[in-house]
C-alpha cells in the first residue's frame, strides 16, 4: 500500500531503503516457500523461516520509525523537508 501510493517520494532515503528491503524480503520469503509447501519436508525450512523472521524484524522497526516521526520531539523526522507541511493534515 505504500509503495503504490507515492511513499518512496514523501519520506527520506534511509527509510525508503527500509521499505525496499522489506518488500524484498518478503517477496524472496514467498518464493522461498513455495518449494517447502510442495514438499512438506522439514529440511526446507530454515530458509523461508530465516527470511520471515527478518522481515518481521524490519517491520517492527519501521513501525517504531513511523510511530516516533508522528509523536513527540521527532516529529516528521522521517518525512523529507519539502512534504513535513502535507504530513500535518494526512495524519492527523
């Protein structure tokens, strides 16, 4: 959902490039799976649970950088200079 709606442009590079990497993480642990699923073998975990435990892991943290950049003394921390005005009235 971020990603289709303009989300890479709005917040800075560091946080984008988390957003990237999770998106990519989570595809690779889809794909990864799919190999386990058909086989049902135990052995072909390790990959698609190591990859799930990232992305889980990487969503956590944004979803800590996108609680502080909307609280406190960070607030918009996270959004880039020229959008922090639009960010008041998106979130709010």
């Amino acid at each position: 959902m971020m990603l289709s709606q303009g989300t890479l442009g709005i917040l800075v590079p560091w946080v984008s490039a988390l957003l990237l990497r999770e998106f990519l993480i989570d595809l690779a642990c889809m794909v990864a799976c799919v190999p386990w699923f058909l086989s049902n073998e135990s052995n072909k975990d390790g990959l698609p649970l190591r990859l799930g435990a990232a992305a889980a892991m990487i969503r956590a943290f944004l979803v800590v950088v996108f609680v502080l950049g909307r609280v406190g003394p960070w607030f918009d921390f996270d959004v880039r200079q020229q959008h922090r005005y639009l960010q008041y009235t998106r979130w709010t």
